[in-house]
C-alpha cells in the first residue's frame, strides 16, 4: 500500500483550483530563485533592513525629527516636498500599526513579486501605488468633508507613512500577471470591507491604490492584445538590431564601438519570443545566419584576431 503524502490527502479538486490559481506563479517565483539565488531577494532583504533602522530611529529621544524630516508625509506639507520624502516614507513604519505586521507584510509581498517580476518592476509598482495615495490624500483635503471622495481637513495632519499601500498594489498587480483571478478579487474586496469598517485615510489610499494599478493593467492588457494583433510588427529593440545589422563594416565586425558595446551586453537583442508573436528580426544582406546563429569559431573577436594575424 502507497503511503499518503500530505498532499495526497487534499481532495483532487482542491488541488486542481490551487494549481490553476497559484500554479503560474510558483512556477515563476521558483525559477527566480533559482537562477539568481539569493541576489533574487535583494529588494526584499533591504526594504526590511530599513523599516526595522527607521523603526529603532524614530523610537529614540534623537531620532523622531530626523525620520520626521525625511521620511513623514502629509497633506498639508508642498507638494515638492511630499515627493522628496516619498521615498523613504514607504519604509517608515506608520505609527497606529505593529511594526512586526508591516515587516511580515513586505517580506512575503516584496519577495513573491521580486521573483515573479524582477526588483525594477516591484519597485516601480510599489511607488506607483504610494503616490496614488498620498496624491489622493491632498485631493480629498481639498474637496472637503462634503463629497463622497471628500476628507476632513483634520487629515491634513496625519502621518502618510508605511508601506501598506505599495503591498496592496502590489498584490493586485502580481494576481493580474500571473492569472491569480480569485486571489486578486478577494484582496480588493478585503480592502472593500476595511474601508466600511474602519474609515480612515489608510483605507481609502488603498481603494485608491488599486485603482492606479487596475488602470496600470488595463494598459498592459491593451498592450499585449495590440502585440498580438500585429505578430510582425517590431519593437525597439529589433529596430536596434536592425539599426546594427545595417551598420557593419565589410569584414563583418559590429559597426562603431557603441554598437559592438550593447551588443556584447545584450542589450540589442529582441524580447523572448511571446506566444501569438512571430519573431521580427530581418533576413540578413548576405544570405548567411545571423551572427547570434554563428557557431563561437565565427564570432567578431576571433575574426578580428585572425585578420590581425593575416596583417
């Protein structure tokens, strides 16, 4: 008799719904890792390491004005200055919630996204989210207490700080490009409920937060079916390779050095091949295989050594 696992003992649909909900995403997290190990978390290691500093910081007699100055927005403060301290008031912990929340709450967020989307895109997810609410903030105070959108002008002296809503951002983002539909719908209707439960800033700056995001992804769902729609049409970077193609000279080397530069760093070459998109890089001039075809005997540098040699 086969001996169950503890995953045998889930009932096959569970394990099928789990499987489609978290199926791509694990798969993409699990490849993070795999091919940059513990680089795949630098993001997420150093955004706890600040929280924890600027938590000590601001509990000591010494530390509160500093934090104040660089890291404490609000709606009452010039819009210039909002946006120099938005930086690091994503990692300031906001003072009506445990700090060791925020800490769970932005490792397990920040390293999921990190390995799914790469450090460059969580990061610009998470800020896209937190100027969402902190611009919502200075529109509420202005509307007044009357409208529906409308914040009392005593919310102008609340402390905006926290990480809070770049995590819900980022969470609707990841449910979004991985498929997790169900997941997605149950975070917005959990920010849902804690608006009508507990009305604060806090809770509007999410609803507020996921709407920037909805919109972010409604613009890349247009993208993807506009990609889809013309397979051959070519991207920057193929236009970059055709652009270099076109500039060799006759022995066959990358034309000047800033050319033979980004492609060493591959930066000239195209996007993956997409499902639904068709490769855009042209035939080359002389019938041959492209250079990225060539077996490592042809590459540019033993050519150019062999030439010297022959010289």
């Amino acid at each position: 008799m086969t001996p169950l696992t503890p995953l045998g003992l889930v009932p096959a649909p569970v394990r099928r719904l789990v499987r489609a909900e978290w199926g791509s995403l694990a798969e993409a997290v699990r490849e993070g890792l795999a091919r940059r190990r513990a680089a795949a978390l630098t993001v997420t290691i150093t955004a706890v390491f600040l929280i924890v500093a600027c938590q000590y910081v601001q509990n000591q007699p010494w530390g509160r004005e500093p934090i104040a100055l660089l890291g404490y927005v609000q709606a009452d403060q010039p819009w210039w200055g909002a946006l120099l301290r938005t930086p690091l008031s994503l990692f300031v912990p906001a003072p009506d919630l445990p700090v060791w929340g925020g800490l769970l709450q932005i490792f397990v967020v920040f390293a999921i996204c990190e390995c799914a989307l790469g450090w460059r895109r969580t990061l610009v997810i998470a800020y896209v989210a937190t100027l969402a609410g902190t611009t919502y903030a200075r529109i509420g105070v202005a509307l007044g207490p009357g409208g529906p959108l409308g914040l009392p002008p005593e919310t102008a002296q609340v402390h905006d700080t926290g990480p809070s809503a770049a995590v819900v951002g980022l969470s609707v983002y990841v449910c979004w490009r991985h498929r997790a539909w169900l997941t997605g719908a149950l975070t917005i209707a959990s920010m849902v409920v804690e608006v009508h439960a507990k009305p604060n800033l806090a809770g509007r700056e999410h609803l507020v937060a996921i709407g920037a995001i909805l919109v972010v992804c409604a613009v890349g769902t247009w993208t993807e079916r506009r990609r889809a729609a013309r397979p051959g049409r070519a991207g920057p970077r193929e236009w970059l390779v055709r652009a270099a193609d076109g500039l060799r000279d006759p022995h066959g080397y990358p034309g000047p050095p800033l050319l033979r530069v980004l492609r060493t760093a591959r930066l000239l070459r195209p996007h993956a091949q997409r499902p639904g998109r068709a490769a855009a890089l042209p035939a080359p001039r002389d019938g041959g295989a492209h250079e990225c075809e060539k077996p490592p005997s042809q590459s540019w540098t033993l050519r150019r050594s062999r030439l010297h040699r022959a010289s």
